[in-house]
C-alpha cells in the first residue's frame, strides 16, 4: 500500500498525524491513518516523534510491539472491510462487532487471525491462505 522502504512507510503515519494536528488539508489515506492512529495514544509517543522512532527495531524479545506494525494492521484490515476481500470478511467484521459492541475491539480480535496467516505464509515462503484466515475468523465469531 504505501511501498517498500521501512522508513518511507514510518513517515506516511507521522506525516498524516502531523498534519491532523495541524489541521491541514489531507487525503483520504491520510484521514484514515490519523483516525487509526488517534485511536492508539499509547503509540503517539513514537508518532510524534519521528527522529526516534523511523530507524527503530521493535524486538518482540524484549517484549516491544511495533506501533507501525499494529498500526498497519488496522488499515488492512479496513481496506479488506471495505473492500469485502477475502469475501466474506466484512460480514464476519460486522457480527463480531454486533457481539463484541466495540469496532475496535472486533480489529484487534481478527488482527490475531491475519497476523497468524502472515506468519504462516512468511515461514512457509508461500502465499497468505485466505480460507485458513476466514476460518480463524469465523471461530473468533463464533466465540
């Protein structure tokens, strides 16, 4: 969505956020990223401060979560509800949220689901098996 360069991806989340502070004019991306970004503040440390956090590794061994990663996530996953890829994804979105009663929460719940999926097709230098990840899903669902 945004390229390939770690620290070209970083500065399209700092720089929408900027310019949300800002009051800037923005583009539609952009509006998307400063919403998901204004959802985690416990991420605007790192958003608001580019110089430290551009170049930083996030080490899941030290216990760190990449903000940019979760972040990124999220607009996945708005893209696939909008856009109703895999099918099916964004009837399965709306009755989490219907039984969770919380948007953002149903994300975080289906964000594990497309994190395992990615994982398994980086392992097994394969690509992401859109059935498998509907099923994950379909079991959160289904509580």
């Amino acid at each position: 969505m945004f390229g390939d360069n770690r620290g070209e991806i970083r500065k399209v989340f700092t720089e929408a956020w900027r310019k949300q502070q800002a009051g800037d004019a923005m583009s539609p991306l952009e509006q998307l990223v400063a919403a998901v970004v204004a959802r985690h503040p416990e991420y605007h440390r790192f958003i608001e401060n580019p110089r430290l956090s551009l170049e930083r590794d996030f080490l899941p061994e030290g216990g760190e979560t990449n903000p940019f990663l979760h972040l990124g996530m999220h607009i996945s996953l708005q893209e696939q509800f909008s856009t109703d890829r895999p099918a099916g994804i964004s009837l399965l979105y709306r009755q989490l949220t219907l039984r969770l009663g919380d948007a953002h929460g149903a994300e975080h719940q289906i964000m594990e689901c497309l994190g395992q999926m990615l994982w398994e097709a980086q392992r097994d230098n394969r690509m992401p098996d859109e059935q498998a990840y509907l099923e994950c899903v379909r079991r959160v669902v289904g509580g």
